[in-house]
C-alpha cells in the first residue's frame, strides 16, 4: 500500500503542537528555577505542564533531549557552581540551596558532572581570574578524522568559540575532545572510540579578570543531535553547529569553558584546570 505525504493543512496543526509542548515544558522548566533546592517529582512537573507523567516525560525528552529528572539535576549543578563562585558559602551550605541532604553525594555528583570536586572548583576559578589577559591561540590543527563546521556570525575581537564533544546531550565532565576557534567556522576532533555523541559550541567572551567565563554565560550556543561516530569518523557527514542565543529549554553547559580557555591562552593554566584541558586538546 502506497504512503501518501501529509497534506498542506495538516503543517499549521502541527505548528500549534510543537509551540504548545515547548511552552508547556517551559512552565516546568520555570518552576524548576523557581524553587532549585526543590527536588520536584516527576508527578509535580507534570501538573505543572497540565500533562500526565507519562506523557509529559515524552514530550520533554523531545523539546529538550534529556529528561525531567536530568535536565532538574543539571540546574541544581549550575546553580551550586554559581554559589561557589560568586558567593562565600560553605561547601555544605551550598549542598543544601542545591537541594541534596548528604555533603557526600553532592561532592561526588559534583565532581561527575563538573569535572572537579566543589572546593577544588573554586579554587581553580579563582587562580583562573588572577591570570594576565591574553589572546587565545587558536587550534591550528585541521587533521582529525571527526569534522565539522560552526555556523554564525562572526566573534567579536574579545570572543572565542569553544567547541565539545560530549558523550551525553548536556556538556557535563570531560569532553572527549574539545577545540577553541577564533570565530565560526570549520573544526576537526578524534573521539578515539565508536558510539553516540553530542556536539556543542559555545560563543564567549574573553576577559580574564571575569567571572563570567566559569559561570559560562555564552553569548551565542549551538548544539547537535545525537551523531554516530564509527571507524572514528561521523557517520552521515561532517557535524553542523549553528550558533543561536540560548533558550530556556536549553540545559546548562555544566564543563568549566573558563579553565579550558585558560589552559589555551596559559600553558601554565593546565595545572591549574587540573590538567583537564590538556588532556582534551585545547592547549
């Protein structure tokens, strides 16, 4: 039996659901921000969306990437390293505004999915600030087998584009491997293994003596879907990224872009990011 293509009338119909599924994810993505030491279950998020469990979790899977749960993780994770950086708490206090009741897990889910244990964090931010400002050297090298290209507009003569390849939608931990460009532009990686990744990019300002390079507030972002990588080559063509002002619906870039940029514009600023930069391809 023939299939026939989806008739013309159907596409506004279509329109109007995707719009109200991203709306409705973003009343519970707000109600997220609203209360990040909440640890809200799945149930209370749905109610907030006006949808079942069942079928909200589906439908934030799509709109987002990630689950509920995950995506909720993610922001107590942000948030906890906003605290460390920009406040004087204590480590503990901090584990409690983020919403976890064990010092313990916090500092290993932390050190998971940030890449360094909570104290070891800020110290590294703030060695980070102290460095003296300087132009980002750019990556040079063209000869990976994983290649890609980052659309946009051009960076700002104080901007570089950082670029990840994750194995999980949200840049978290060690990026496989990573590469700092001057502007948009073409790239190359190696994954060294085969399997699903994801590709992010990150537009940031460069100001050495800001904090705002480790609370990663991008200028413009730009992430993929899921790519599969076999025989160390992307299956399907070369990765396209195009930059983007971030959404809501976004999940926060957990991985610290500032000790990466450091690590590429300091060679002594590798120890400092705890020799994660070097060991992903930025220096």
């Amino acid at each position: 039996m023939s299939t026939l293509a989806p008739s013309r009338s159907c596409t506004p119909h279509r329109e109007e659901t995707l719009i109200a599924h991203r709306t409705a994810v973003e009343r519970a993505i707000r109600l997220m921000h609203g209360e990040p030491d909440r640890n809200f279950t799945l149930e209370e998020m749905a109610s907030s969306a006006c949808m079942s469990p069942f079928h909200f979790d589906r439908v934030f899977r799509q709109v987002t990437a990630v689950r509920p749960r995950i995506f909720q993780c993610a922001l107590r994770m942000d948030r906890a390293k906003r605290l460390l950086l920009t406040t004087n708490m204590s480590v503990i206090d901090i584990c409690f505004e983020a919403g976890y009741n064990s010092l313990g897990t916090f500092t290993r889910r932390f050190t998971d999915i940030v890449g360094s244990p909570p104290q070891h964090f800020r110290h590294m931010a703030a060695r980070v600030a102290e460095l003296p400002p300087q132009r980002v050297p750019v990556a040079a090298d063209c000869s990976g087998e994983i290649t890609g290209v980052v659309q946009g507009p051009k960076a700002e003569s104080r901007a570089v584009v950082c670029v990840g390849m994750f194995p999980t939608p949200i840049p978290q931990g060690r990026p496989v491997d990573c590469t700092i460009l001057d502007g948009p532009g073409p790239f190359s990686m190696r994954s060294g293994r085969d399997g699903i990744f994801y590709f992010s990019a990150a537009m940031i300002l460069l100001s050495a003596s800001d904090i705002r390079q480790m609370l990663n507030d991008p200028v413009l972002t730009g992430r993929s879907e899921a790519v599969r990588i076999h025989d160390g080559r992307t299956v399907g063509g070369p990765v396209k990224l195009t930059l983007r002002p971030s959404r809501l619906t976004d999940p926060p870039i957990l991985v610290p872009l500032g000790a990466l940029i450091a690590a590429g514009r300091h060679p002594q600023a590798a120890a400092v990011a705890g020799g994660q930069a070097a060991a992903n391809g930025t220096a």
